[in-house]
C-alpha cells in the first residue's frame, strides 16, 4: 500500500466495511456508509447517479455487484477529515477492474470512526456480449451486398420478432426459441435494409412476445439505459433501443402495437417512429396483434429516421410541408408535470387544439381487450400448455387474453370503429401534439404502475392505425422524454421531414 499521508484514524476500517457489504449485498450497510447527500455520487459505465436517494434505489433494484477481491489499495490523503482510495479488483469470473472513492468524515458520527463515501467510480472490464441487450450479434452478423446505398455504413439491430435468415426468431421466450425453425430468408424490412446497403449487427431482446412496454425480460433481464441508469430501458423494443443509445448500432429495427417504438424512444432520448399501419410490410414478422402491429425503428438523428424511412416507406402521395403543428393541451395534461413541461417548450409556437377525448379511458379499455384477444388467437393454441414458461406479468396478461370472450371482442371492436372515426376527424389534415409517454422511465419498482397512464396516450395512434413520430425531449432534471407528432394515415414522410425541420 502507497501512502502519502499517514492514514486518518477508521478510514481503512470503513473501506473494508464497505467492500464485505458490496460483496455480500448489505442494502442497509451500504446506505449508512453513502453520505446522506443529494450531492453524493455513484459512476460507473450504467452513468451517473446524484444523491444518495438515487444511489439507494438503484441499489435496492440490483442483484448485487460482480464477485471480487482487492489486490492494491492506494490512499491519497487530503486532510484529516478526506481522503481518496483507489483500488484495483479482481474479478472473480476474470479480468481486473478499478474503484475510485472519495471519503469524508463527519465528526458527529460514530459508525464506521464517522467516515462515509461521498463519491464513487467503478470501473471493470466490459462484457464482450451483453445477453440483455443481444441474442446474438456479429461484426456485422450479416453483410450487405450493397457498396454504396443509401444506408451504405449503418448498422441495424433486428429486434427478435422479425425473421433473419439462418437464425430462429427467439420472441424473447426461451421456451419458443427452443421449438423454433430456422428462418430460410429474411423479413421484407430487414431484407430492405440490406438491399440499400445497410448491415445487420445482431439479433435484439425483446420482451417476451413483444406483449409488453416495460423492457423487463424475466428470463434475461432488462437492457440498460445509458440515459437514466437506474431506470428501465421501456420496450418492448428495449434491446434494440438500447444498442442505438450505446453506439452498438445506428438503426433499432422494432415494432409498435401499444407503444414498443415509442416509449423506449422517449425513455432512452431516441428518435422514433411508428409507421402508418400497414405501411411497411410484416412479411416475416412474427405478430402480437395483426390490427395494430407495425414495423418501426428508432435512431441517434432525426436526419438517418427519415432516411430509413426514403428505403422502407411507400412513396408519398402529394400533401406539401406541414405549416402548423397543434398542441392538445387535454393530452399534454395527462403527463406528469416534468413532461409536460417539456413538450409545451418544445413547441412554444404550436397552436393549441380544444379536443378533449371524453371516452379516452374506454377506449384505452377496448384496446387492451382487442389487443389480448387477438394475441391470443396468435399465440394462444402454443401457450396453452406453456403458461408457466413465461415471465409473471407478460403470463398476466395472455392468462386475460385467454378470457377474452369473442362477444367481449366485439363490444371492443365497435368501440374502437366509434374512437377510429372520431380520431381521424380530429386528425384531418393537421400534424398534432402530445407527450409519447405521460413520464420519464420509471425505475423498475414503478414500471407496472405507469402502464395504464402510458396506454392512454399510446393508444390513440394505435387505434386509428396513426403514423406517429417521437422526438427527444429533456425535463427540468435533465431526464429523457419523448414530444410525440402524429398525422393521418399515408402521411409518415411528412412526419419524417418535420422532425428533422424541428432539429435543424
């Protein structure tokens, strides 16, 4: 051990109370050794979490930090009451990591000599495959043999509903990937990709079915989010969000039913688009509910959105620049304050639209009821003896669907025709406004909590069959959100343009 000062009186007592409560996950111990301060900080290559709030909530939601012993230890003395120590770790399934802690004694404590961190860096080696992100991933996994497309250097991941030739489409379901064939050509939209000369970097988890928003996979857990770490990652087109936010690719291939596009893109700071229903082909893709699925992808720029869109969407039929946009303050109103904030900033200029959609929470009703009802004519004849291969809130939620009666179908149905009619002639020709989630991503705890709120605006383009654009936004607190544009049927490219008009 290298020491430039002689050592204050506790502080190496503390550094190893702390690193026997690291090692065998303390909860408590941990919290009372963090500073009791909003200041207090905790990195590592999740990011950054302020506040011992914070720090202990992520904490709570973990499973533990990697098996590992110290084999240097350094302490830099500052004064009697700071000190800095830096050790390096070896970790126990290989490779050496390192810590960097700031400690500071309060004289009033008596724990620990009074001694507790007030900043934190971790660091260890990075896995050469994240399975919450991947199922599988290549340099690239597939080649284009296109040279010099329009998307000649992108890089794409396959969310694991769409078929990719070689490989079995997994649904995010252990139990299906196992019995699944081997797909002998590639979905219309991945093979798209490829022709305009963009290359597929790997297969992305998805949700078990895609039949959720959270990003909380039972079976191989949530992808993180590079841009709120101690929250969830939003999906079900979570893996392939969150390989765009980390760089690992620069197109995130999903699909959108209830939301999977969207609220990931504004959970994760994304751009992203749900495209017209029907408007890009589903050959290849394995469904959730055919009345509502469509091909989406999310990216870093509003410039390379629309240029997937030029490769993958249909050829628009004339209906000039979009002049105005309109702002539905009764929808702004459903979102937590912070996201509203930062939808109504965004838009300064928009006009305010007076719609105030009275049965929304009915539709939202019937919209649920439809989507499980068809989910289960999709999946139900496999699932009925596999229930229990699924995850608790993903098994919930196809156990209701299985209930769905055909008479409760239709009632949904009709309900959904009446919200059909009447979205589309609010809609009309204008391009409208509101949050693509009523909050910021929830962390894991609060996920279940926030689905109803989420399908209540998710729901509207979803039941008009609406294309519908997600831009980031960011809240007072520096967090991701999510300004959600939707326009008529057909119109995707012009939502597409006015996105990269707002970020010029």
């Amino acid at each position: 051990m290298t020491e430039l000062k002689p050592v204050p009186h506790g502080l190496l007592q503390a550094f190893r109370a702390y690193e026997s409560a690291l090692m065998s996950d303390d909860v408590a111990a941990l919290d009372a050794l963090f500073a009791d301060s909003p200041t207090t900080l905790h990195g590592d290559a999740a990011g950054l979490l302020v506040g011992h709030e914070r720090i202990a909530a992520a904490r709570g939601s973990g499973g533990g930090a990697p098996k590992r012993r110290i084999v240097q230890t350094h302490v830099q003395v500052i004064d009697e009451d700071h000190a800095l120590i830096v050790a390096v770790t070896e970790l126990e399934r290989g490779g050496r990591g390192l810590q960097t802690q700031l400690w500071a004694r309060d004289p009033v404590r008596i724990e620990h000599g009074g001694w507790q961190v007030t900043a934190i860096h971790v660091s260890a080696p990075a896995p050469a495959f994240d399975s919450r992100i991947w199922r599988v991933v290549g340099d690239p996994l597939v080649s284009s043999h296109t040279a010099d497309g329009a998307l000649s250097g992108e890089t794409v991941a396959v969310k694991d509903l769409f078929a990719v030739a070689g490989f079995a489409v997994g649904a995010g379901s252990p139990a299906w990937l196992e019995q699944a064939p081997v797909a002998s050509s590639h979905a219309a939209a991945v093979a798209s990709l490829l022709d305009a000369g963009a290359s597929v970097r790997g297969i992305a988890r998805t949700e078990e079915f895609a039949y959720s928003l959270s990003g909380l996979n039972a079976h191989y857990g949530a992808p993180p989010n590079p841009k709120a770490p101690d929250r969830i990652p939003g999906g079900s087109s979570s893996g392939s969000a969150t390989a765009v936010a980390l760089g690992q690719a620069s197109i995130g291939l999903g699909t959108d039913t209830g939301g999977s596009i969207r609220v990931p893109a504004a959970y994760q700071g994304l751009y992203g688009i749900r495209t017209s229903h029907g408007a890009v082909s589903r050959e290849g893709l394995l469904p959730l509910a055919k009345a509502f699925d469509t091909v989406g992808w999310m990216t870093r720029s509003a410039f390379l959105l629309q240029a997937v869109g030029d490769v993958l969407l249909p050829e628009a039929t004339a209906s000039g620049p979009v002049e105005e946009i309109y702002l539905v303050p009764s929808l702004v109103g459903l979102a937590e304050e912070d996201v509203a904030t930062a939808v109504n900033e965004a838009l300064p200029e928009a006009k305010p639209l007076a719609w105030e959609p009275a049965r929304l929470d009915e539709w939202r009703r019937a919209f649920v009821i439809g989507q499980a009802y068809q989910a289960w004519q999709a999946h139900g004849a496999w699932l009925e003896t596999r229930l229990d291969t699924l995850g608790e809130a993903v098994r919930g939620r196809f156990e209701m669907a299985r209930k769905v009666t055909r008479a409760q179908a239709d009632e949904a149905r009709a309900v959904l025709s009446q919200a059909r009619a009447e979205i589309l002639e609010v809609v009309g020709d204008r391009v409208l406004a509101y949050p693509s989630a009523p909050s910021v991503a929830p962390t894991a705890a609060e996920a279940a909590g926030v689905r109803d709120d989420t399908m209540r605006l998710t729901c509207i383009a979803g039941i008009a069959g609406l294309p519908a654009v997600s831009i980031p936004v960011r809240t007072p607190t520096n967090l991701p959100a999510g300004l959600c544009l939707v326009a008529a049927p057909g119109r995707d490219r012009d939502l597409l343009a006015l996105a990269q008009r707002l970020t010029e």
